[in-house]
C-alpha cells in the first residue's frame, strides 16, 4: 500500500516512549464573526496581515492553536472569519460575495476538504492558500498549479487505517468490521477504499453502512445497530465533518451495544467511542503558524509539502474500556492516554 513507508515511521514512533498528553477538555471559544487583531505590543516590521479565515465546523482546536502561535511568533494579523456551518450551499454563498474582494487579502485559511477544494476553485491562485486538517490533499487536487504559482500548501490529518487496526488488535479481535460511510464527503471516499484493502489482506469482512446529511439514514443506521441488525465486532468511525459532527448522538445510541467503536479523532473518543489513533489539533495548528512564517519570509511563493502527524496519540475512553472490559496490554500501556 502507498502509505507503508510512513506506516512503518508511526508505528516505530509509537513504540518509542513518548510523553503523550491530552488535550485540553475545555471547548474552543466562539470565535467572532468580524475582523480581530492580534497584533503584538511591539510594532510589528511588517503591516498586518490580512488573513480569511474560512471554517467549515466552527472554531477547532488547530484554529485555536494556530491563532495563538502566531500571536506568540509576535505575527500582526487581521482575521476575518466566515463559517460554513458544514453547508456547501451557505458557503458558496459567502464566498462569492467575498470573491471581488479577495484580493483584498493576503492569504486564506481554509480548514477540511470541502471547503479547502471550494476556496481554490474560487480564488484560482490569485491569493496564498493555506489549508488546514485535509485528508489526502493530493486526491483533492490542493497542489499548485505550476511552480511559479502562489504558495498552496497546509497540513493532512491523516492516519493510516493499519496503524489504527494494528492498535485496537492489540486490545480486541476484529473480525467483523462496520465502516459509517458518508458517500457526499470525500474524505470518507478514500478512507473506504483504504479500508477495504486493508480489511481484505488482513482476512477482516467488511460492512458498509452508508449515511448522508439531511437524511433519515443516519436515524435508520443507528437503529439497526441498537437491535443488533447488524452483525460486527467493531465500528469504525472515519475523519469526516458530518460524523464527527453527529459524535454525540452516535456515541448515545451506541452507549449499550457490545461494539467496540474505532474513532478517528478525539472527538469520538470524548463522546464514548473506546479507542482512536489520532492528531493533536493544537500541535498541528501552531506547526501551520510556523508553516506560515516560512511562507511570509518568502513572499508566499515557497512551495512546501504539507505538514503530516508526525506524533499521533493513542487516546482510549476509560468509562468505554470498563464497560467492554477492555484489558490494555502492558505493551501498550505506558503509550495510551486515557479520557475520563
């Protein structure tokens, strides 16, 4: 498989001992919708920069570590933030209200797939872009048209599934595993492809339940799962907006099933599910400020690989492991952080 070079990188990583430590429980603080300034004390040698802000789930983690490293890296910038609300339609609509006067800005920061590939199609190199937690950028065609365009570049998310199956077989066998597959969404496209390679060299029969937005299927899926429709050890929950952002109604319907649920981000693991490989969003959000220093000092034409998880985390909800007496295994013990 493709990712196997940097496979074999994570999981040496992960054997190393590490300091690992969860994240702040506390929740991003709303952000404002118009401009802010966090412009240093000190005069700053160059004028502000101005920064579009375009979130697609509100303010996370990596756009508060990001803010905060830039104040920190005494980078004067004026931010102005637009929310997508995980509406294409609602986007779409702001950005192109916004689209005349883009060149008013000197660089956009675009977090996820859907609106990172909407806001290159719109600004069409005109102005820098800088895009935050994508999946696969390369398959969502986030890459500079030609060298000498304007900088194009941000940070993956990404984590192997083997690294996440090699993980959670160490604490419980898989042999039957559910994938929640929102077909609209392209990060849970590729994460599926993935999976079922995976499923299949690793001898693991895969079941697809598919969801979409603004539908009943998601209602329909959950209640199969409660009267044990559907016959699987394991769930597994991928890194995409619309199931992250169902977390907690997921998490309640499956609070008394047997399954053991496989997240992908911490939010997963927050709201119950048992296990999840995943990035530090403040960590990856201060690497992209320090990304954007880089680029700063080049006049944004640097073209720079994106920056990847170089230390993921292996969080466990402890209320979950009790639950499904879950052993964790003295191998593992001294790596996984639990969250209480």
């Amino acid at each position: 498989m493709r990712n196997r070079p940097r496979l074999g990188m994570l999981l040496t990583l992960l054997l190393l001992p590490l300091c690992v430590c969860a994240a702040s429980t506390s929740a991003p603080t709303p952000a404002p919708q118009a401009q802010e300034s966090t412009s240093p004390e000190r005069q700053a040698p160059k004028p502000a920069l101005k920064l579009l802000m375009v979130l697609w789930r509100g303010e996370t983690a990596a756009e508060q570590g990001f803010v905060d490293e830039l104040r920190q890296q005494q980078v004067a910038v004026e931010i102005t933030r637009i929310n997508a609300n995980q509406d294409r339609d609602r986007l779409a609509e702001q950005l192109w209200k916004l689209a005349p006067r883009f060149d008013q800005f000197d660089l956009v920061y675009s977090f996820g797939t859907t609106a990172s590939v909407m806001i290159k199609t719109i600004i069409r190199g005109r102005t820098p872009q800088l895009y935050s937690m994508v999946h696969n950028p390369a398959e969502a065609g986030l890459e500079p048209a030609t060298p000498t365009s304007l900088a194009l570049t941000g940070s993956t998310d990404a984590i192997p599934a083997q690294l996440q199956l090699e993980v959670a077989r160490q604490l419980f066998e898989i042999r039957r595993l559910g994938f929640l597959f929102n077909a609209r969404e392209l990060n849970s496209q590729v994460q599926l492809e993935e999976l079922e390679l995976l499923c299949a060299e690793m001898g693991i029969a895969l079941e697809i339940l598919r969801v979409a937005p603004n539908s009943e299927s998601l209602a329909n899926q959950l209640n199969r799962l409660r009267s044990a429709e559907v016959a699987i050890d394991a769930l597994y929950l991928p890194n995409d907006s619309y199931i992250i952002s169902q977390s907690k109604l997921i998490m309640d319907a499956l609070r008394q099933t047997p399954y053991r649920v496989i997240g992908t981000n911490e939010t997963f693991v927050r709201d119950g599910a048992l296990l999840a490989v995943a990035p530090d969003f403040d960590a990856m959000g201060r690497h992209l400020a320090r990304r954007l220093r880089q680029l700063q000092d080049s006049d944004f034409h640097t073209h720079l690989a994106p920056i990847t998880v170089e230390h993921p985390r292996i969080i466990y909800n402890e209320a979950a492991r009790l639950r499904l007496r879950v052993q964790i295994p003295a191998a593992l013990a001294d790596r996984m952080v639990p969250i209480h």
